[in-house]
C-alpha cells in the first residue's frame, strides 16, 4: 500500500539526486538522456527546460510516456519514475522555471525562442534507499551467508503517484 510518506519520499530522493535520464521512444528504440529535474510536489510534476531542436517534443507528442531514472551510487539510492509528459510553449512558466544555470544552455535567456518547458506527471515510482554505512552493509551481507535471509540493505518500495 502506497503512503504519502512514500510518494514523499521519492520526491526527497529524486530532489536530492537532481539529475535523471529521461527515456522517451524514438520510433520503436528508447532513447535517454540526461536532465536537471525541478520538483513541484504542490503540482504533482516534475519538469524540465528542453530544447525544441533536440527532438524530445516530437518523441513526446509521438508517445507521451517516459521514464526518469535518478541514480546516486554513493549513497545506495536509486529513483525510477514512470508518467505522462508533454511539452509546453508556455513563456511565463518557462521564465518562472529558468535559472542561472540554464543560460549556459539558454544564453538569450527565457526568451529564447527554442525553450520549451517539458511537463511529467509521474504515476508510478519505486525507489531503492539504500544503506551508506560500509561497517552495515558487510554486515548484512555476513549475516546472509550465514542463514537462508536476503541481506536488510536499505528500503524498496514501489508507490502508486497519480492523483497526488
């Protein structure tokens, strides 16, 4: 049964690691590709700035469905979401979402033509929070050799998003 202390807490971790792979189709291949993710928990999204030259909205408009995968292998923790995304033209989210950072792709700034605003509405997710303590995870890892138990390294979960 999915909580919202779950749906919290793969916002947490999606926050925290702030770059994913977004995979959409192109065609029948899958394609991914590295984004900085701002999460708007109010809203129920995640979005991104993409470049309306980079294929991304015709892929979308094609199949909407993609998938964000959000790694941090020094701290075990690991956030796959699945949802529905769509690309927007929209020039004053686009201006509320830019930031510093995205003029070293953007230098014209939000007014550049080419900016879109890529929109994910996440509907499911599982998260793998993994235990960072080496002296811990040697020591699940004996205590499994040592009976027929599967080590305790962290939380798995897998939580429903929609409707948040």
């Amino acid at each position: 049964m999915t909580t919202a202390n779950d749906a919290d807490r793969v916002y947490d971790l999606a926050e925290d690691i702030g770059v994913c792979m977004l995979t959409s189709k192109s065609g029948s291949a899958l394609r991914a590709r590295p984004m900085h993710a701002k999460i708007d928990r109010d809203a129920g999204v995640i979005t991104f700035l993409t470049d309306v030259r980079h294929h991304k909205d015709d892929e979308i408009a094609a199949d909407p469905e993609v998938c964000l995968a959000f790694a941090k292998p020094g701290s075990q923790s690991y956030v796959s979401i699945s949802g529905v995304a769509e690309v927007l033209n929209d020039r004053a989210a686009i201006k509320a979402r830019f930031s510093e950072m995205a003029k070293l792709w953007f230098p014209d700034g939000p007014e550049d033509p080419n900016v879109r605003l890529l929109v994910v509405r996440p509907k499911a997710a599982e998260f793998w929070d993994g235990k960072t303590n080496p002296v811990a995870v040697a020591f699940q890892i004996a205590k499994a050799r040592l009976s027929d138990e599967r080590p305790d390294l962290g939380d798995n979960r897998k939580v429903a998003m929609g409707g948040r």
